[in-house]
C-alpha cells in the first residue's frame, strides 16, 4: 500500500486573515522546470505574472527560501505563494460572535458577506474576517453558508477537530432551521414535506430539479401571513416561513420554495437569473436566514443550541427592504 504523502507546514503567514496558495507538483509530467508547469498551470495570471514572483522572490519551497525559477522540475514538491487579492468593496455590515471557546466559534452572519474564500471574494468573507477579528489564524469553516443567506455559520478552532465537526453536517447530526419571507398563496397547502433530486453543475449558476432519486429534503411550514405593502410593485400577500433542510444541497431551500410556486424575496437566481447587482449595491438582500442550529459536540459532548439574533427586513417592514435600509445586525441585513 502506498504511504500518504505528508504535506508540509505553510512556509509562508497569512495575509489578510488569507492562506497562502499550496502547489504540489504533479507526478506526472513533460515540464523541465517549476516555472514551466507554474506558468501552464496559471495561465489565467500570464507568464509576465508568474515571471516578476519568481523575480521578487514570492514563490518559495516548504523551507520558506524563494525558488528559482530555472529549479528543476520536482514531483510531488510542494511550493507556496501569496495570491493578488482582488479589489473587494467592502462588506458595510457587522459580523455578530455569538458563542466562542477553545473548539469552536458561532458566527451570525450578514448577507453579502461569503463564508470562506471564493472567486472574487477573499478578505471580504467571514472567515477571513473572523481570523484577523479574533486573532485565530487556525480557524477553520466547519460547513459554508450561501454568500446571500444571512445567518449562523459553525468555525472550527484547532485544525486537528475541524474533521469531527465536518463529519457533524456529512451525517445529518445538525439540526438546522432557517426562515424565509416569500410571496403566500392561501392554495398552497402547509405543512409539507418537499422531496426532490436537485443537481447543480458546475459553472452553471443555478441548480435545478431533474427525475430521479430524491436527495434534497425540505419541510416547509407557514409561520404566518399578511398583506402586502407595496401592491403597485406586484408583490402580493407575504409569507413568514420555517424551513427545516433534512438534507444540504445546492441552494436547496431556494429551489424547493421556487419549485412550490413561492420564490424567497431578493432571490437574484430564481425563479429566474436577473442582471448582475453592481459591487456596492447592498439593496434587497436574499431573505432567507439560518436561524439556529443544534447538535451535540463531538469534542466536548455537550449540547449546544444557538439562534440568530437577526429579524428578516421585508417580514418587519417591506418598504424598509425594498428602500434598502439597515439597521443593524438585528435587522436582518
């Protein structure tokens, strides 16, 4: 049986509450040298840009010396550097701990705001945040909430339990509730148990139901109805609603509410992909908010119950929502 490759220390700190990029060199292939397979492999950057890291002494090896760029290809080495990070407006809305101790951290997070480091959003996460906030360079997502969603999201402290907590969410040992504000229709009978097989493909924004196995489970309960205020726009009666996810795909709630016939307000995907939102336009946020989790820590064994202290805008005042305004971390924003 072939020996696991251990993978070396970070050479390198963190910038910005942001790892630095890991490389491993493939063990396969036709490159005489790590600039060559660097330069294929961030293509996207240019081989100017791969060239002045090299130059500047940026990409180094697991002793933290800078690298060559004419360093023979190695397989399996490991090198590291530090991306450009992207120009990010920043997230004017604060990140609420709302527990804290030497194994975990609760989050209670804002819309807008993305778990962990993604594509355009990188210091502008709540991870990223929360490492240069609490000075916890170790910390870790333990699951990943929607950038959109508002709402409770669990850390890990110490990388060696990050594993166990993870294991909590693969094995559906967390119950987790959210709330929603969408469109009531008095036809739509409720409660209900809504069971679909959603698939989201890659580079596709959206997920979609398709004939098959179930893999998503939602309940969905109607918490309560009242009149619209803003008829001119279309909107009709509004809907508070409990969502209980017995499973967690893809934007799951959000498809199983749209496949119902009642999307969840300042939904930019369903039921229907509309215009990018400029970076900065912080109007209309995703009504939909993870509102508690429970489970019993597999580290300490003790049972833990949090809840958000967020109230949805459009449910306390849609004309509030639809103005954009904020109040705070209380308002649901």
């Amino acid at each position: 049986m072939r020996r696991k490759t251990r993978t070396p220390p970070s050479p390198l700190p963190q910038r910005h509450g942001v790892d630095p990029v890991r490389v491993r060199l493939p063990a396969t292939g036709s490159w005489a040298t790590v600039r060559e397979h660097l330069v294929e492999r961030l293509s996207g950057a240019g081989a100017g840009t791969v060239d002045g890291m090299f130059d500047a002494g940026l990409i180094v090896g697991a002793d933290g010396r800078p690298v060559a760029p004419d360093a023979p290809y190695v397989p399996g080495m490991f090198v590291w550097f530090h991306r450009e990070l992207p120009a990010e407006v920043p997230v004017p809305f604060p990140l609420e701990v709302v527990y804290r101790d030497e194994h975990i951290v609760v989050a209670d997070k804002p819309h807008f705001l993305a778990t962990t480091p993604r594509g355009g959003h990188v210091a502008e996460t709540a991870l990223a945040r929360l490492r240069r906030e609490l000075d916890l360079p170790t910390l870790s997502a333990a699951h990943r909430l929607d950038r959109l969603t508002a709402g409770l999201v669990l850390f890990t402290v110490r990388p060696e339990e990050r594993g166990a907590y993870q294991t909590l969410f693969r094995d559906r040992r967390v119950r987790k509730e959210y709330e929603a504000v969408a469109p009531y229709d008095p036809a739509l009978a409720l409660p209900r148990t809504v069971r679909s097989r959603i698939v989201k493909e890659r580079g596709v924004l959206t997920a979609r139901e398709v004939p098959g196995e179930p893999n998503a489970e939602s309940r969905v309960e109607l918490l309560g109805h009242r009149p619209a205020e803003a008829a001119a726009e279309g909107i009709g009666p509004l809907g508070r609603y409990r969502l209980v996810p017995a499973t967690g795909q893809t934007h799951q709630l959000r498809v199983h509410m749209t496949a119902l016939g009642v999307p969840i307000l300042g939904d930019p995907l369903y039921p229907e992909v509309t215009g990018p939102v400029p970076a900065g336009d912080f109007r209309r946020p995703l009504q939909l908010l993870a509102l508690a989790l429970e489970f019993t820590d597999p580290v300490t064994g003790g049972e833990h119950r949090f809840r958000s202290g967020r109230v949805l805008t459009a449910w306390a005042s849609y004309d509030r929502w639809a103005a954009g305004a904020y109040d705070g971390p209380r308002d649901g924003q």
